[in-house]
C-alpha cells in the first residue's frame, strides 16, 4: 500500500525501529520479511507509539501457528493486558469464535472466515481512530467495534468474560503496535503505517 502519509515500519533488512521483549535471536529477517523463528521471542514491538492510525501488512504463517499483531499496547512488561491484539491462527473452515483469525482477541469474533489456508499469504489493514476499531483481512471486513463500549474490567459488553484485568474504555489510547511469538513460525511483509 503506497500513497500520502504511509510509511515503511520495516525496511526489508534489519529490524531497525523495532525492540524485542523475549530472546532477541527469535526474531530476524528472512528474504526481505520479519520472521519469527518460534524460539521464545516473546514480542517485537515499534520503538514509536501511535494513537491513531491504519496499519497495513500481510503475513503467512505455518500450519497450527498461533501469533497475532498488539496495538494501543501501552505497558511494554504487561502486552496481554495493556495491548489489544488481532488474532492470528490457522483457523480457515472452523466455526467463528473470539479466538478465531481476525479476531480482536477474547472481545469480538471476526463476523467472517476471511484467513486463508496456512501458508498463503494475508493482508491485514487495522484502522484505529478513537474509540472505533477496524480491521480488513483480505479485502473483507471482519471487526467493527467501539472500545467505549467495554466499561468493566474482564467482561465484554454483552457480558460475556474477556482476560483483561482492565477497563478498555479506560484505557491508554496510545501504545506499540506489536507481533507476537506464540510458538508458530510466521512471515510479515510490507508493513506500513499512516498516522491521522
């Protein structure tokens, strides 16, 4: 994605502008993408920190890989409870879930089967602007929500639990935008962001 105002993340070489909380050596780069070795790398995370936003990427993971892109994360020892995530699963053709691909984890269920087969490339376009969080996976819609809405810690609007020992209506709305090694070997490509 090119045009006014978006800017590279990553420069297909190094992982200049981005840190890691886990084992460093987890994380490296591999034919122009970053690549998560699935060696206990914990996340790797952008030196700079964006309120309001769209993010754009692609990935493409192995079979069975569990991963996911953090953003608004706001507490670099606490990303679980500090930073929201779009999941990231092997989950093309199961029934749609909180924790399914696309997913904004444990809070919204995608509202459709967008992710492709493991190993095919995806691409991923978040838009965050205020309280109203969109995401895109492959040109489908899957996540429209207002994160006003989640006014009590561990419950979703509709009263179903979440993991959060916060309050996201109350939450920082500025933070790092995250990529998570959860076990999985996964690809990411032509990430690119553009601030509003």
């Amino acid at each position: 994605m090119t045009g006014e105002g978006w800017r590279e993340l990553f420069n297909g070489r190094d992982l200049t502008g981005w840190g890691v909380t886990g084992n460093a050596d987890g994380w490296t780069v591999d034919d122009g993408c970053v690549f998560c070795r699935a060696e206990k790398g914990g996340y790797l995370y952008t030196e700079d920190q964006f309120e309001d936003f769209e993010l754009s990427l692609e990935y493409r993971s192995d079979p069975e890989c569990n991963s996911g892109v953090f953003f608004r994360w706001s507490d670099l020892s606490d990303p679980v409870h500090t930073g929201l995530e779009i999941q990231i699963l092997d989950t093309h053709g199961k029934p749609l879930n909180t924790h399914s691909c696309g997913a904004l984890y444990d809070m919204v269920a995608p509202t459709v089967d967008a992710a492709r087969p493991a190993g095919e490339w995806n691409a991923m376009l978040l838009a965050c602007s205020g309280p109203t969080i969109l995401v895109e996976l492959n040109g489908q819609q899957v996540i429209d929500v207002d994160i006003s809405q989640y006014t009590a810690a561990g419950q979703n609007p509709n009263g179903t639990p979440n993991k959060f020992k916060y309050a996201w209506a109350e939450m920082p709305r500025r933070g790092h935008i995250g990529l998570q090694d959860h076990n999985g070997r996964i690809w990411f490509r032509n990430l690119r962001v553009r601030e509003k």
